[in-house]
C-alpha cells in the first residue's frame, strides 16, 4: 500500500514509503551529529594535529578503536532521553539523589567552562595569525555566540550549527592537498604501533588527551537534553541511532584528516606549540589556501565546541534548577537559562584576554582533565541504562551491551591510573 504523509504546516505531500522515511529521518537528524562533530573543536584541533605533528600517523590507529565506543555511549545517551523526556542532569538527580546530582553537575561545570576557555584561547591564536587583534575577535565571537542562541527558535540554531558541522568537510580537502602516503595511512589505521622512543611521559599524556577529546563527559548530557528537546519518541530511535553513527563516522574520520595535516608537519621536520604556528609554517611548503584553511577551521571548531558546550552547561544547570530551559523560549521566557549560557561565554572569552596566558598548555591539559572524570560519568550512564523501573524491558541495556561499557570503563579508569602515576612518579617513563 502507498504510504502519504502530509506536512500542514507548510502543505507538503510525502508519497511511498522511501519518501517518508527519508522525512521521518531529516526530523530526527541533527543532534547525534552535532554532539559528534562539536566535539572536534578548538582542543582536538590542536590535539590530533600534535599527535600527527609529534608521530606522525602511528596514533591514527588509537581513532579507529575509539570509533566504536563513541557510537555505543551516545546511543545509549539517545536512548536514555527518549525514554525519558529530560536531560541527563535531571536523571541523575532523579536516581542518585541530591548528593550525586550535584557531584556530576559541579564535574561538568567545571570542566565545561574550562574547556570553554580552550575554544576562546583557538579562536584568538588563529584569527592573530591572520592578522585580528584577541580584543576584536575574542569579544566579536562573544557576541556572535550569544545572538546564535537566543533567537528562541531550536530549529534555527540547529540548522546553524549542521552547516558549521558540514564546513568540517574541508579537512578532507586539506588532507588530500598535503599528499600522504595513503598505504602508509591505511597500515596505520588497522595495525597498533608504537612511536620510535617507546612509550614515554608525554605519549601517555598524549594518548590520555585524545581519548578525553573524542568522548567528552559534556556530550552525554548534551546529546540527551538534545534529544528531549526535540521531543522524539521511541518510533525515531532507529533514526537517532542512524543519526549518531552518521555523527560518529564523520567525526573521526575529521580527526584522522587533521592528525594527516599534523602529519605533514612532522615530515618536514616542523616544531609548533599550536596549530596556528603550524599553519603560519606550512604556508610557504603548502600554499595560503592550507594556511588559510587551518586557521579558519579552527575558529570554526571553536565556534562549534563553544555554543554546544555552553547549552550542556545551561541546560544541566537549568534542569536542576527547575528553570525553563529550552531553545523553544524566547530571552524573556526563560531568563536563566540564557543568562547560565552567556555568563559561560562571557566569562571564559574574558579570561582568554589576560596576557601571557599559556594557550596551548591550557588546551592540552584540559582535554586530559576531561579524560580523567569521564568514567565516572559512564559510570552513572551505565547505571541508568540498566534501570528496568526507568526504561522497561525492552530499552534496558542489553548483556553485550554491559560488557561493552564495563570494558570501556575499566580502560578509562586504566588510562586515569596511569596518568596519576605519571604525575606521582615522573620518571615512570622516559621523557
């Protein structure tokens, strides 16, 4: 039988069943790929490029293996908000009580606006190396931010924000220009190495940086208040799993083409602190058109990271809080809302201004910071979705499922204990 769906509010008809799907899953489209990509900002910029720029492609494996676990955490943080209706904050609330709730908000805040002060730091080192002054573009992006979100329309900023996700896909074009040895890449990719040296103090950090990058502890409750606002039901779940694993894809293979420029730097013998030196040093081997691209990805990465950043912070907060605290509202509807995501904006550009502030050592360290409190947020994630009281039966996690994640708990605590000792025992390994 023909299927036919009207839309009323603009008098389109949807014939045949391909049709409507196709529909179904354009309405559902938007957060799982934003919450992926957003996550490619300021501090995976300079990270994977470091990682390229200091081993060359021997880490590209370490994406491929975080590519799956990506998928599996925020498709449970998709299940999780439809079965729900509320943001992940409110959740933890809810179940764990007000002692946990304010332990995993205080958490997110925290790092949240750290990294917040990374997005900032990017955007004032890239548009200087341009030739624009840290107290126009640090204020003028403020602004810019601010007037993004408080049009009090949802479906606007999200529109807004998968056109800057889709400009990411210069990075494959900057990454074909810089010709690598794509054999080398594809050995790289599927065989763990380890870098000439071993394995020393500042690959272990590196190593911790990239997976505190890839799987921030924002995204979960970012993704799940994304979810809940976009009211999608359990009839969308398929095609908000589609969603993430098309945001998971995207995402990684962005952050393999920027560890390949980070490359190109390292077989030139190239020394930089931050991708815009990079950039600046690349011009006269590359051509403007890479420098130029660098640069303007990494405001654009910055840009990204800071209004999806922001709104998990208000939306945490606001969900606590018992504000309203929806993009649906307009300024005046739910004042503290917006007021928790331009203070976070304001704030964190204004701290950028203070001179001599070491930018690149910021970015780095807090990417590690996200990868030291990550598993305890998995943790709470994976208590929540094994809730049958919360989600029923048929939306608990599945045995595989728990496997999964209790794996992937016990390599990020791993991962936590080796960087502890690092920092205890610095000789533990060479320099």
């Amino acid at each position: 039988m023909e299927a036919e769906a009207v839309n009323e509010e603009k008098g389109v008809v949807v014939r045949g069943e391909w049709q409507r799907r196709i529909m179904t899953f354009l309405m559902v489209f938007g957060p799982g790929l934003i919450v992926m990509e957003a996550d490619n900002d300021a501090g995976a910029v300079s990270t994977y490029m470091q990682a390229g720029g200091q081993y060359g492609l021997h880490l590209l494996w370490l994406l491929v293996v975080l590519l799956p676990i990506c998928y599996f955490i925020q498709e449970m943080v998709a299940r999780l908000g439809i079965a729900t209706g509320k943001g992940h904050a409110a959740m933890i609330y809810e179940r764990f009580g007000k002692w946990w709730g304010r332990f995993s908000l205080i958490d997110l805040l925290a790092v949240n606006f750290l990294t917040l002060i990374t997005e900032f730091a990017a955007i004032s080192l890239a548009l200087s190396a341009l030739g624009i002054s840290p107290y126009v573009s640090v204020p003028g992006s403020a602004v810019g931010l601010t007037m993004m979100v408080v049009t009090g329309s949802y479906l606007r900023w999200e529109r807004i924000v998968i056109a800057l996700c889709l400009m990411d896909l210069t990075w494959f074009v900057l990454a074909f220009v810089v010709h690598p040895q794509w054999a080398m890449v594809a050995r790289n990719a599927i065989r763990p190495t380890v870098p000439a040296g071993g394995i020393t103090s500042s690959l272990v950090f590196l190593v911790i940086a990239i997976v505190g990058t890839t799987i921030a502890p924002w995204q979960l409750f970012f993704q799940q208040s994304c979810v809940a606002e976009k009211r999608l039901r359990f009839a969308d779940l398929k095609w908000a799993r589609l969603d993430t694993l098309i945001g998971a894809v995207f995402t990684v293979c962005v952050a393999g083409a920027m560890m390949l420029v980070g490359n190109y730097g390292f077989e030139h013998k190239i020394a930089f602190q931050d991708p815009a030196q990079l950039a600046l040093a690349l011009g006269p081997i590359a051509g403007t058109f890479v420098r130029n691209g660098v640069l303007l990805l990494m405001v654009n990465a910055a840009v990204l990271g800071t209004t999806a950043i922001s709104l998990a912070s208000a939306w945490a907060y606001g969900e606590v809080q018992g504000w309203e605290h929806s993009l649906h509202k307009k300024l005046w509807e739910a004042p503290g809302f917006y007021a928790t995501y331009i203070a976070c904006v304001g704030a964190a550009a204004a701290i950028v201004l203070i001179p001599h502030v070491p930018l690149q050592l910021v970015i780095i360290s807090v990417q590690v910071f996200a990868g030291l409190i990550l598993p305890s947020a998995i943790i709470f994630l994976q208590l929540l979705l094994n809730d049958r009281e919360l989600l029923g039966e048929r939306w608990v996690n599945r045995p595989w499922n728990n496997i999964v994640n209790w794996t992937i708990i016990v390599v990020l605590f791993a991962l936590s204990l080796l960087l502890a000792a690092q920092v205890i025992l610095p000789n533990l390994f060479p320099k």
